[in-house]
C-alpha cells in the first residue's frame, strides 16, 4: 500500500493575518490526584496565538501535554511543567500559556455533636498561566456556611424583653414559670433570621504546595457555622448555639476570613467575596476584601 502524506490544514497559512489571545479547548475531560484521591476534573487549556500568518494551534499537542497529571500528585510544580510543554511544542507561534482546572473536592466532615459524618463538596477552581517565563497561579474555592443577622438578633431579644414585661406584669417572680415562659412560643415571640452564607475565596500560591484542606479548614474555623451534612437533633441545637455565638454581617464575615488567609504561609495574595443570601431581603449582601493581589497593592 501507497504511504499517504495527511494533510495539516493547521499548518497553512492565513487568509486574514491577524494575532489571536487565547486559542485552544475547554472542558477537556481528565483525572487528577489530589491529597491521595482520584478526582473528576474538567480543563481549559490554550495559547496565544501571536503568529498572525498562521491558520491555527496544534490542539493535539496541548491535549497530550494534560496526561501528565493522571500520573502525579497536582502541583504548581507540575502545573508549570504542562503550560512549559504547552510553548515549546508551540514554539514561534505563541509566548503565553493557560490552564484552569475545575472540579469538585470532597471532605468528609464529622457532626458537632453525634458520631455522625457525611461528605461535604467544594467547588474548585485552579487557574494558570506562564508568559515570558513568569508564572502565576490561583487556586479558587467556594465555601458554604450560615450567618444570622446581629440587627435581627438584637430586634428579636427586644420583642422577648417586651412579651416579658407583659407576661409578668406587677407579680412576683417564679423561678420555674420563668423557666417554662422561656420554653414556650408564647415566650420566645421572635427569632433572628440567618441565610446560607457563601465565600468565594481565590488565593495566589507562593510555592508548589497546593493546600486545599488547610484553605478550607482556615476558612470555616474563623466563620464558625459551617453547614453540616448529617445531623441528629443534639447537631442542630449545637448549630443553633453556633449561629447565636457568632452573629454576623457580611462585613464582619469578610472581615473574619481577611485576617485567616493573612496566617497562611504559602498564600502570596488572595481575594475574598462573600454573599449572603438574605432571608429579610429580596436581594443578596456582599462584600470583598483582597491583600497583596494582582495589581501587586496591599
């Protein structure tokens, strides 16, 4: 049989000689190794195209530079290995380089109370790019938690004061009525509302660790009412007392998370959002802190 030369369409030139950002495939389905597990992860992966003549990127080559990471832990080491691969098998058609890996992390997260526990995800996000021989990469992760309202709180303990005063109006003072009064529904006339809660944390990594569970575990230490997965009832009364020992503003939740990162050797910068999906409101709070972030300000 004849040996056929296939054509390399990719290879010809141009019609319209125009440079283009980014060129290359998104939501490439691979495996990556993270904290010793195998997880699903989904990857956009590109070059510029600085080579305006040129038809196109050779795809295949950037699609094969990814198998790399079914084979190793996922480091920043690693990860700049692949955007390296991604220029040199480009070599004089692009000088930048991206990767953003997506996927879901599970933790296993014990009850408050009971010997219960169940698996909670985290989306996760980790962003790349190499240009010009300098590196940067993110990692991002989404956080749920509750918060409860310092003004609802404050309202509601004024309605109770209120309905005391009413209730026992110019007559002493039984321990034990008091005691059932503050039981009862007729007692306890309002309750502070509380939302489920999200941060949206996205950190600059200083090294090649990839601390993901420590980002987590710093983050829900300093908010305090992380939402659970599988509960009994001494779990919700736990988390109720949480709630009520640590009220909170969007403000203050930011706040809270700023000063956590802060302790984090391995962070270069992060930037913090927080959302607060209002029970009163119609509308969501929200508020942002970043430090040392890409501007290069503090």
């Amino acid at each position: 049989m004849t040996s056929l030369t296939l054509p390399d369409v990719a290879a010809q030139s141009s019609q319209q000689a125009l440079p283009l950002d980014w060129v290359g495939m998104c939501g490439i389905a691979l495996p990556l190794l993270i904290d010793g597990r195998n997880v699903t992860a989904y990857a956009d992966a590109g070059v510029s195209l600085d080579d305006g003549a040129s038809r196109g990127i050779h795809m295949s080559r950037l699609y094969l530079a990814l198998e790399a990471l079914e084979h190793q832990a996922l480091t920043a080491r690693g990860v700049h290995d692949i955007l390296g691969q991604f220029l040199a098998s480009h070599a004089g058609l692009s000088h930048r380089a991206y990767l953003r890996l997506s996927f879901d992390h599970l933790l296993k997260r014990p009850a408050l109370v009971s010997p219960l526990a169940g698996w909670k995800r985290y989306p996760v996000s980790l962003d790349a790019r190499l240009e010009n021989e300098m590196f940067h990469v993110e990692l991002s992760v989404h956080i749920p938690y509750s918060s409860t309202c310092p003004c609802s709180a404050a309202l509601a303990r004024q309605l109770i004061q209120a309905q005391f005063d009413k209730d026992f109006a110019d007559q002493p003072l039984n321990r034990d009525e008091v005691r059932q009064w503050l039981g009862s529904s007729g007692g306890i006339v309002a309750t502070p509302h509380s939302q489920r809660s999200l941060a949206k944390l996205q950190v600059r990594l200083a090294g090649d660790d990839i601390g993901l569970a420590e980002l987590i575990d710093q983050a829900e230490a300093a908010l305090g009412t992380a939402v659970q997965t599988a509960v009994k009832r001494a779990d919700e009364q736990a988390f109720a007392l949480a709630n009520g020992q640590n009220l909170m503003f969007c403000e203050d939740a930011a706040r809270r998370l700023h000063q956590a990162l802060r302790q984090l050797e391995w962070v270069r910068g992060f930037s913090v959002r927080v959302e607060h999906a209002e029970s009163l409101h119609a509308h969501d709070a929200v508020a942002e802190s970043r430090y040392a972030w890409l501007d290069g300000s503090a």
